[in-house]
C-alpha cells in the first residue's frame, strides 16, 4: 500500500526527518509513537503533501505510484487522508457544502458524476452515525465553534465520507475526553477493512487501547528506531523513551 | 511558503484578458469632445426635453465648473481630462422595436455574449430588463405586466417625455446637483438611465432589473436612475454591469435617487464588473457614483453591492433616515485585485425617531489592489433612540495588497447606540491546505473560502444574481493567493 523508502524532509534549513524507511500492507495499522520534535507531525505533513516542508531525499510509493511527484489534491483524490491534529475553520462555508465539494472532487477523479443531492444527504446520514455527528453539527460551518472533541469527530465523519485507501491520523486523540476518545475510536474500528491501511500517530499509550495496531514504530530524530507489536506502546508508557535513547541508539 | 505553481498561476490570470472585453460595431451618433453649454444645448435637445429640464443642468453645469473634484479619498489616478470626453452618444435605431427580433443582430450578439440574452431573461427569471446600451435604452419588456399594475419601469428619457410630473418632483430631490463635483457634473450632461414607479401599496411581483454598458470608445457614462417607491409598496432593483476593454481611462459617473415614501421598501441590488484595467491598472474604468435613498416614515431602504470592477471605485451609497423608524441597510462585498483601487462604503444619516441601520461590509484585496472602507454614522439632535451596527471585515489575499477603514461616527444624541466592529484577517493557507487535503483543487478552495467570508452579504441579494456574483467572485480572485 504504502512504501516509504530513506525519506528525508526538512523546514527551511533545518532537517526534521533523516532517512525514516517504513512499509504499511493492506488491512494494517501502524502506530508510530514518539517523543516531542522527533518528527511524527512532520511525517504526516510531507505524506499529504504540504508545502512547508521540502522532501530532500528518499521516495514514496503509493500503491505503485509515486507519491512525491503528486500534489496535495491529487494525493487526497488517490486514496491518501489525513486528521488533522488541529482542524482549520472555514467561517461561511457549511460543513455539508464543503463535503461535497470534496466528494464530487474525488469522484472526477474516478471519473464519475458529481453525486445526486439524495444520495449525498444519504451518505451524510450513514457516515455520521458513525460518529454520533448530529445534524446541527453537519450544517454549521466546518469546525467553527465545534468544540474539541466534535472537531476530532467530524474528521473521522469526513474520512469516512471519503472512504479513503489509506488514512494517517495526527494526534487524533490529542485534546479528548474519555467518551470522545471512544466514539473516535469505535469510527476508526469501523472503517478497518482489508484493504485499507491506517498510519496512527499519538503520543500516548491510551488511544492504542481502543484502536488496537497490528505494528507500533519509535520515532526519535527523524528516524525510526525501534518496531515492535502492540506490546511495545504499553513499555514506553511505562518507561517513558529515555532507555530507547540510551539502549537502542547508543 | 508559496503554493506550487502560484506564481505561474498569477501569472496566467494576470495575463489573462478580461472576458467580457469585447465591443459592438454599432453605428453611434456621437457628440463632438468637450463640455460646454451648446453642448448641453444639444444634448436636450436631441432627446426632445422641457424647458425645465434644460434650465436645470445648465443650472448644474453652472455649480460644477466651481467645483472642485474630491482628493480626499485614498485613491490615486489620473484624473480626467473633462473636455477630452464626448458627452453624447446614442446607436442609431431608427424604427421603434416591437419584438426582439428587431433589435439590431450586433446588440444582440453582445447581450448574448454577455449571457443575458432577452429571450433567457424572459424564460428563465421573469426578470423585466431594460437594457441600457451606449445611454440609449434599446429594449424594455414586461412594461404591459407592469402597467397593468399602475408600476411604471421605462428609460429616464421616456419617463422625462410621459411623467414629467414625477421626474420633476423627485430628480435631484435626494442628490441634489451641488450635492459633490460628480453629481453636477451627471446632472448637466447625463444622457440616459431608469425611471422606476411603484404606486401605493403595490408589491412588485419582478426583480426589476438593469443592465448598463459602457459601449463608445471615450464616452462618459452618465446615468441617472430614480426609484419611487409610494406608501406602503415594494419593489426590488437589480443594477450589473460589464464593459469592453477599453485603451483609455473611461469615466462613469452615475446617479442613483431612491424615495422610499411612508411604510415602503426598496431593496437596491447592484453586481459590478466593470473593466478593472490590465495588470497595471491601464484602461480600467473610473467608477465615480453618488447613489443615495430617503427614508420616509417606516420604510426601509437596503443596499446591497458586489463591486469587483473597474480601475477606480469611489462609491457610498447611502441613507438619509428621515422619517420616524425607518431602516437602513448596507451589505458590501468589494473585491480589488491587480492595481485596482476601491473607496467604498455608506453613509447612514439617522434624524428620525428609533431609526436604525446596519453596515456589513466585506473587503477583499489581492494583487497589489488597495481597498478602503469609509463610512459615516450620523445620529442629528432629533434622532432619539436611533441604532447603528457597523461590522467592516477585510481579508488580504497578498502581502502586497492593502486594506484601510475609515470609518466616522458622529453623535449628537445621547440616546444613540452605535456599535463598530472591524477585523481584518489574511486568507489562510492552513485554510486552503485543509480544503487540497479533503480533494478540492486551489481554485475550489479559494472560492469556497471567499464565498463563505462574504456569505452574510451573498445571502441579501436575490436568488438568480447570487449564483452570478459567486461566480464573479470566484473569477475575479482565481490564482490570487500569495
């Protein structure tokens, strides 16, 4: 599915990630856990193709095709979605008109019609459920004056929208409360299938425990320095990541 | 920080030329240069006009020559040279029209071009137009399903000919001719415009509405537009413009008269498109316009503009809110992109009693545009309880680009409230990443984010012109960002 090969990125001058090889296989979920500044908000900029970071080595394959060579759009219309770690409120622009703006994209790009207003208010209604999203969050405008936790919930509503190949969540968990952190979860589990792979960054141990990995990664300096299975979240919770530093790099 | 291929892209649009920028070969009958009484003389005269009349813009031209033009906005242009512009110019149509297969098959191209054609006017919308070529009305419709309610909606020239009771009680009764420099020189040489009467209690069941173009190489536009609203009647207005690319400055000076009498409403619409000049501004149109309403006692007058435009904008179309609880509205959306440059805004004069009104105003600067907001906020001695909510918004699109708010408020009754809010914020790029990111390519993004921050005003204008002035929107900021 995803192929990331010696990827080198930085902002401005400054390198953030050195050389981070990592490969995501249909069906899985990978969680890449890591200390402050190692790069993992980094990883999930460059993959979705924001601007602000210049790719300086390294390639990309997306389902055989080249990643790096495609812009931020035509990623997203290939399959590629990412949660923000903070939302973007778009005042005047209501959530539903800005959702189908983003399907009817995806669908010239597979060369389909726009969708018909029915379908799509069908489509709204499934997905929402999902997340427990009610109607008045559905119809504001996109994120303005949602809380939090609605936030977080209407990107997953937005990726199931978009029924993406391959989703890459930033910190979703970041900034929830329990019930939020189930309800984005039981989204995220719901959407599990075969032949869609999820790349799960977070800092802490918890939100592993409702969406559970097939593989966790450590992320420090821009490289990643230690893979395990779920088991390794719960030893960096315990231990913190000092003796990876000290055991693994040194 | 800049997106992949902005730069080209602005390039591009820059570069592009302005889509409406076609002219018609008509023949016209043409005023030699200058401006003088003979040729005031002349101009009345060809359009067959009262004593009265004639008398009253020679009075006119008498007050302009002593004035002087405004330099107080923030604009800079050239300004015109005033005996360098012919003053009358009309096609030649020599037989009254009977059905639109008898306008001339060149204007009719334009109209199509322009995608206004009458017969989709008349099957789409229901729209009555008069549509203004050159000061000259060409082609009126829907005056039978008018007249049938005593709704008069004709070319000032007609309504000059057929109700000179009316057009004398009220022409110049609201913008007087001394009122400012442009508005004596419209009320000496204007040519042609719209006459619009609603009688009491008469709801009219059409967005009237009008489309101006300027057509001669060097002539001034001078329109005149009056709107009479009777007690208790309504009436929506709709005013868009477009011209053809032009190589001189063209200068369109026009004046707009509302009269809302007791218990009336009239909502006045405007889209404007004018040619805004190439990427350095050359050639666009000046835009100098007075348009103002009074209010009478429980009526209710409310403006609502999409400028995007011509080269100079200078333009506050305003209130005098004279009777007791009368309403005042002014919704905006000014768009200055290139060298353009817009000085914009309302004036709302509160001297009745519990009168209110509300300012919304939304600028957006691209390019290396300038856009200012100017408003005043009066509240006289009488005005007791009198109300005023003002929001100015500005959105920058470039680091080049300039907004400015000048906003006056003057009370002189301490049971006034007067309320200005004001921000001014630059067009996100986490915003458009978030819209690249969810499918939706930059010019999408882009539109979706203008239109959402000028939807408060968006949602004023009626249903078939909001549609086109999200689209003008769209255009007028495509590749912008930077």
């Amino acid at each position: 599915m995803v192929n990331i090969k010696e990827l080198q990125a930085s902002i401005g001058e400054t390198p953030i990630l050195k050389g981070l090889n990592l490969e995501i296989k249909p069906g899985e979920v990978h969680a890449i856990m890591g200390p402050n500044g190692s790069g993992k908000s980094t990883l999930a900029s460059v993959l979705a193709g924001r601007e602000d970071y210049e790719v300086t080595g390294g390639a990309v394959d997306f389902e055989g095709q080249d990643l790096l060579e495609m812009d931020a759009t035509e990623r997203a219309r290939s399959g590629l979605f990412l949660a923000f770690q903070y939302p973007v409120e778009i005042p005047g622009v209501s959530n539903i008109n800005f959702m189908r703006a983003a399907v009817n994209g995806k669908r010239e790009h597979d060369g389909l019609e726009p969708i018909k207003g029915k379908d799509f208010l069908n489509l709204v209604k499934e997905k929402a459920s999902l997340v427990e999203l009610d109607g008045r969050l559905r119809n504001r405008s996109v994120n303005e004056g949602f809380s939090g936790g609605e936030k977080k919930r209407n990107e997953i509503f937005q990726m199931a929208m978009l029924e993406p190949r391959f989703a890459v969540l930033d910190e979703t968990d970041s900034g929830l409360d329990i019930d939020a952190l189930r309800i984005v979860a039981n989204g995220v589990n719901a959407m599990r299938s075969p032949d869609r792979s999820f790349l799960v960054i977070t800092h802490y141990q918890r939100l592993l425990d409702y969406i559970v990995p097939d593989f966790v990664h450590v992320l420090v300096d821009g490289k990643i320095v230690l893979s395990g299975d779920k088991d390794l979240a719960l030893k960096l919770e315990e231990k913190g990541y000092d003796w990876i530093k000290e055991d693994v790099i040194a | 920080m800049a997106y992949d291929g902005n730069d080209k892209v602005l390039e591009e649009v820059t570069g592009k030329s302005y889509e409406f920028g076609f002219t018609t070969d008509i023949e016209s009958d043409k005023a030699p240069a200058g401006l003088n009484e003979d040729i005031i003389r002349l101009i009345s005269s060809k359009k067959e006009e009262p004593e009265w009349l004639l008398k009253w813009r020679l009075d006119a031209f008498a007050v302009w020559q002593k004035m002087k033009e405004p330099d107080w906005p923030h604009l800079q242009y050239q300004k015109p040279d005033y005996q360098a512009i012919s003053y009358y110019s009309a096609p030649k149509q020599k037989k009254q029209l009977n059905s639109l297969d008898e306008v001339d098959p060149e204007m009719r191209k334009t109209m199509d071009k322009l995608g206004i054609s009458m017969e989709e006017q008349k099957r789409l919308s229901g729209v009555a137009v008069d549509f203004v070529m050159d000061s000259v009305s060409v082609a009126t419709s829907f005056k039978e399903k008018l007249g049938e309610l005593g709704i008069i909606f004709c070319s000032m020239s007609d309504a000059v000919k057929e109700h000179p009771e009316l057009v004398q009680k009220y022409l110049g009764s609201v913008v007087p001719t001394k009122d400012n420099f442009f508005s004596a020189l419209n009320s000496a040489v204007f040519t042609d415009g719209s006459f619009c009467y609603i009688p009491k209690g008469v709801r009219c069941p059409m967005e009237l509405s009008t489309y101006f173009r300027i057509n001669e190489s060097g002539t001034g536009q001078f329109e005149r537009t009056l709107v009479v609203a009777d007690e208790s009647s309504y009436v929506s207005y709709l005013e868009g413009c477009t011209a053809p690319q032009r190589d001189e400055n063209q200068l369109h000076a026009a004046v707009v008269e509302l009269v809302a009498l007791d218990e009336s409403e009239i909502k006045y619409s405007t889209v404007q498109n004018w040619y805004p000049g190439d990427a350095e501004g050359k050639g666009g149109v000046f835009n100098f316009v007075t348009k103002r309403g009074i209010c009478h006692r429980r009526s209710k007058i409310s403006w609502t503009q999409v400028e995007t435009g011509s080269a100079v904008t200078w333009k506050y179309p305003s209130c005098i809110l004279k009777g007791d609880h009368s309403v005042g509205e002014f919704y905006s959306v000014a768009v200055t992109n290139n060298a353009q440059q817009a000085d914009t805004g309302t004036k709302m004069i509160h001297l009745g009693k519990n009168t209110h009104s509300t300012i919304i105003s939304k600028g957006i600067s691209a390019g290396k545009s300038h856009n200012s907001y100017r408003g005043l906020v009066q509240v006289m001695p009488s005005a007791d309880n009198a109300r005023n909510f003002s929001q100015c918004d500005s959105l920058l699109m470039t680091d080049t680009s300039g907004a400015h708010t000048f906003p006056y408020i003057e009370v002189k009754n301490p049971t006034a409230k007067v309320e200005h809010e004001a921000t001014t914020s630059k067009i996100g790029e986490d915003q458009i990443f978030y819209c690249l990111q969810r499918g939706i390519d930059e010019e999408q993004a882009i539109s979706l984010i203008v239109n959402g921050y000028a939807k408060e005003v968006l949602n004023q204008l009626p249903m078939e012109f909001a549609v086109e002035a999200q689209k003008l929107l769209s255009i007028s900021l495509e590749g912008s960002v930077g």
